[in-house]
C-alpha cells in the first residue's frame, strides 16, 4: 500500500505536501528565540551565504521588535522569508550552531527568520528607502533569486531596473522546482510581490532574451546587463529509451507538479535515476502523488550521494526505497516505459565500474531522471567575449560578478552549476554593488 493516496483535489494535494517547517506562533517563537546565547563572533553568521546577523534578529524577536528583525534580515537577504523555508539549514546555519557541538538541539534559526518576516510582509512594512535616480539603467535577464536580488539592490541605489523573464510567474526554481512541502508558490509569489512593491522594479514576462538581436536592444537601451539565466532543461543520460513516454526529467517533474497539483501525472511504480537533492525532491513528490512504488537508483554508493543526508530521510520516511551501485543500461519499452534495465557497479579508482554479467531488470510504468540539467549554452555563445569553463558556466570576477564582457555582470545558477537560493540571492547582491562600481 501507498504511504499517500492520491490527490483528487487541491484540498488533498495541500494535505499530502504539508509544510515540514510550518509557521511559528507568537508563543513558540519566543521560547525558541529566548533559547539562543547571541554568540559573539557566531559560527551561524560565518556558515550563512549571505552573512545575516543571526543573533541580532533574534534577539530582536525576543525583545519584541519584529520589525526590526526582519529589517536586519532583509538587509543582508531579499528573499529572507523564502530562504527561512527552502534553507538548508541544517548543514548552514542551524550546522554551525555551538549547540550541535553539545549535542544539544540547535537554535530552529530558519522558521524564526521565516517568522520575523512573514510578520513584515503581512503588514507591508517598508524597511529601506530609495536613492535618487542616478540615470542609469539596468537590464537584469531572468527573474529568479538571483535577478530579483540584484534588482532589489539597484534600485536601492538609484538604479532603474528592467527584469526580462522567459516564463510567466517570478522567482525561478523558487517557484517551478522547489518542493511544495518546504514552501507554497503562494507564499513565494506573495514575498516577490511585496519587494516589488518596496523597490518599484519592473519585471516583463513571457519576455525571453534569445537571440543576437534580443542581445543587440539591450546593449543598446541599457548601460549593464546581469545574466540570472539560471540552468535549462534535465541532461540526457544516453541510453536507449529516453524518449518513451512517461520517462520525464526531474526538473520537468517537478515544474509540472507545481502548476498542475492533483492534476499531475504519475504512474503507479515509478523509478527515479540520480543521487542527487532534486533526486530526493522528485522521488519524495512522486510518493505524495500516490505512486504505489518509489525506487531510488543511484549508480554510486549511498555514501557517495551528493544529497543532503536529511533529504534522503525525508524521502525513506514516504516510503522511497533506495537501491545503489545500479547503473542504467537502457529504459525499456515499446511505446511507453515498461521498465529499466540496470548493472551492477563498483567504484574503482573513484570511476564507476560495471560488473559483467550483472545485468537486472526493475519494471515500472515511470521514469524520472534526476541527473543535472544543462547550461544556456545557446544564448550565452551569442555573447560577445563572454568566457566559459569547462562545465558551460559563466566566468566572472567573484568579487564583482563581472564577466569578460565588462559591460554583463551574472550569478546564481548560471555561474556555480546549480547551488541554493540563498546563495543566488547572495550572488545577485553581490553583482549589483559590482554594477555600481562599474558605471560610477
């Protein structure tokens, strides 16, 4: 038997991606916040992407002074109510935390900052005054973390901003591929809207930048442009079968789940490939989906998995099973997934190895590949003197976010490979301080 059944309203799709770090109340974020020793020179702070002052906002929270917490909160990160919820605070922050050393519970430092900020949000509190314009304009391409906390950034500092999103809706994977169970897409929309209005940037939609002549207009118009493009579409893994129906990547996956809800499709035995956080996101989704089945396979050990530890718990806990040391062979099929033929592997010399003669097959009706996604390679070679490594993202000063092209600036996904939203938001700041110092 499923650990879900699946959905048939909206009402059962928010019952069975219940939030796993769900709001305080007034009571408990006082005794937590009343918990916390205000380290001076705190590990939390030094583990943090974008350096919050943890032990100032919540003191602030104890003394009372919600607002104030949430201002210092948002003067280090724009997306700080998004960021107490999707964080993975366990190996950032509540990591570091002197209490684990103790092994003591650490400080919930994540759903206390999503506290003090939902208080903020809920009751429109403008925290940062504007410059004056200083006639400088700025095209940021893509409306994610990192773009909207560039934007944030600039136009704090009197820059007039325009963000040009491919899609329809704001905020990037925040909304087409975070789980709904770490945050809603209301609750996101709801934190994009409120720094819209607080820093009056514009953001046109269905607006994609493609081509050279896309490129050529905003060179033109603007006096910086900042690349927050992020990562396209789940990587091929090249194998026979890929293209049968019902085998989906996970980026896919997940958008889908997102706009769709119960409306999603899922098969009933549904086999997830990759060993990764994404993983761990589509095969927890696909068993609160109502999929009767959900199998893990990792072509390296369990050890060897780039997942956090807490997110593969999570999703064992709705009963996803993991099988390692399997590499696919081929998705079998006629038409539609029918199955995945695997081998058995070992790691020598840090290479994945298949064993001869170890062939198996694992029926199921879908599958979902979890293994990377590709860069914008397509509209990045169209722009001049752009650099790129090895892996396809962009070269940049890290102090400054600057490219090789002086006038393009860029961070979040498209320059690290694909991190967390905190540090996209932290990227994005970074690179509006770099813009400044650039045109001034």
């Amino acid at each position: 038997m499923p650990e879900f059944r699946r959905p048939k309203s909206e009402a059962d799709f928010h019952k069975n991606f219940e939030q796993i770090k769900p709001l305080m109340s007034k009571t408990e974020a006082n005794q937590e916040s009343g918990r916390c020793l205000f380290c001076y020179d705190a590990p939390c702070v030094k583990a943090c992407p974008t350096s919050i002052d943890i032990p100032l906002f919540i003191r602030q929270i104890n003394n009372g002074n919600l607002s104030g917490s949430a201002k210092t909160i948002y003067a280090a990160n724009y997306f700080g109510r998004i960021c107490g919820n999707v964080c993975p605070t366990e190996v950032l922050c509540e990591g570091a935390c002197v209490f684990e050393k103790q092994n003591i519970r650490p400080i919930d430092i994540g759903r206390l900052q999503t506290y003090a900020t939902y208080n903020s949000i809920r009751n429109n509190k403008k925290h940062f005054e504007l410059a004056a314009d200083n006639g400088k304009k700025v095209a940021i391409i893509g409306a994610g973390p990192a773009g909207i906390s560039c934007a944030c950034e600039l136009r704090k500092l009197g820059f007039t901003v325009d963000i040009f999103e491919a899609k329809s809706q704001p905020s990037g994977l925040t909304i087409y591929g975070v789980a709904p169970y770490k945050i809603t897409n209301e609750d996101v929309l709801e934190e994009v809207a409120y720094l819209q209005e607080q820093f009056q940037f514009k953001i046109h939609y269905n607006s994609a930048i493609q081509s050279k002549k896309d490129l050529a207009r905003l060179d033109s118009e603007y006096d910086a442009i900042f690349l927050g493009i992020g990562l396209g579409s789940t990587s091929g893994i090249g194998i026979k079968g890929e293209n049968l129906d019902n085998c989906i990547g996970a980026v896919e996956f997940i958008e889908n789940m997102k706009m769709e809800k119960h409306d999603t499709k899922i098969g009933k035995n549904v086999i997830v490939l990759g060993g990764g956080n994404t993983a761990m996101d589509a095969a927890s989704e696909a068993a609160r989906l109502g999929a009767e089945t959900v199998m893990l396979c990792y072509r390296r050990s369990k050890i060897e998995m780039r997942a956090y530890w807490f997110e593969y718990d999570l999703a064992k806990s709705v009963g996803t099973r993991g099988v390692f040391n399997a590499a696919p062979l081929e998705i079998i099929g006629t038409s539609h997934v029918e199955g995945v033929k695997f081998a058995q592997t070992e790691i020598i010399d840090g290479k994945v190895k298949i064993l001869p003669g170890s062939e198996f097959i694992k029926p199921c009706d879908m599958v979902i590949k979890a293994t990377g996604q590709e860069t914008q390679v397509n509209l990045l070679n169209q722009i001049d003197k752009i650099k790129l490594d090895k892996n396809g993202c962009i070269s940049i000063n890290l102090e400054t976010g600057q490219t090789t092209n002086p006038k393009y600036f860029a961070g979040g996904d498209a320059i690290n490979g694909g991190k967390e939203v905190v540090n996209a938001a932290a990227d994005g700041k970074k690179a509006a301080t770099g813009i400044n110092q650039f045109l001034q």
